[in-house]
C-alpha cells in the first residue's frame, strides 16, 4: 500500500514523529515540489518511525528530487516508475550516523543502509526496506571533485567527514 493511504488517525496516533507534509519532494530535477507519498510503500513510513523511536535523534526527509521517489536510476530502491519507492533519504538533524545505523541493525524490516556524511545542511542517511537475506546492505558516499562517489561503509572515513560539519555547527 502507499504511504498517502494513511489515515489522519495514524499520522498523529502511531507515527506521531513525522508529518505527510515532510514528505515533499519531487520525482524528476525541475518539477515543482508535490507530496511524495503517492509514490512510498507504507512500510518506509513504518521502518523509519521505529527507527527514530529507537535512535532518540531528530530526522527528517531530504527535499532534494528523487530523494523518496524518482524516475531515473531503474536498479534504485527509489525508483517510481510502475513500482512504488521502498527508500528514502533523510537529514538527520541532531546526532550521529553511527547511531542511526546501530539502530538499523536492530530492525529487520531495514534492508539497506546508506551513510551521506557530506550531504548540507546535514549530514544523511539512506533508508530501504529490500529484503536482508542475512545482512543489511550498506555503504557510503563521499564528494569527490563535485562527484557522489560510493565505497563501503568505512566509520573511520564517516567520522573524518563529519568533524568539520560538527565544527561548523559548535561554532555558529
């Protein structure tokens, strides 16, 4: 089921930590700002409200395009086109990403994993719900030369990625 067949009671009894309007975005670079929720299996809803319950961190939606539906990159987990999106990327907007992926081990609904130390204003993470078979799947992303370039997850190369956004941050 899509996230925009959620009900008003839902929203503000079990979800409570996210609103349907944080969900914005838009599917292709260009177009203007729409609910994204016709377009997000449910269950992304459901996976990232237990996530943020068991972290205690605030987080919120990316509105970058494609960030929870898109119509480009066919293999992604965001992909909407004759399927619904089973990701989302989110901002986290206090806390680290070490915390949120611990957590992530935690719920098997999760099944992917991404780390986005450099992403502005916050730093972000990527969140599915593809199927384990036996282990989350995760990675990272770092700016090289104006590129997103993807490796393994390195927590050494995260932490050295995020201490100047956390310095930027102390110093404001």
């Amino acid at each position: 089921m899509t996230a925009d067949k959620l009900t008003d009671f839902q929203w503000k009894t079990k979800i409570q930590l996210f609103k349907p309007e944080e969900f914005m975005g838009s599917r292709i670079e260009g177009l203007p700002r729409s609910s994204m929720l016709p377009w997000l299996d449910e269950r992304v809803i459901w996976a990232i409200t237990r996530l943020r319950l068991l972290t205690g961190q605030r987080m919120t939606p990316s509105p970058a395009p494609g960030a929870i539906a898109r119509t480009w990159k066919t293999k992604s987990q965001h992909y909407s086109i004759g399927r619904i999106s089973t990701a989302v990327d989110l901002f986290i907007l206090e806390g680290t990403l070490q915390t949120v992926y611990e957590a992530a081990l935690k719920l098997p609904e999760i099944g992917g994993f991404g780390a986005y130390p450099e992403w502005k204003p916050h730093h972000g993470v990527h969140i599915d719900i593809r199927p384990r078979k036996g282990r989350l799947h995760t990675w990272m992303a770092e700016n090289k030369e104006g590129e997103q370039i993807y490796s393994a997850l390195n927590w050494e190369r995260v932490e050295a990625l995020t201490a100047p956004l956390h310095a930027h941050k102390t110093q404001s």
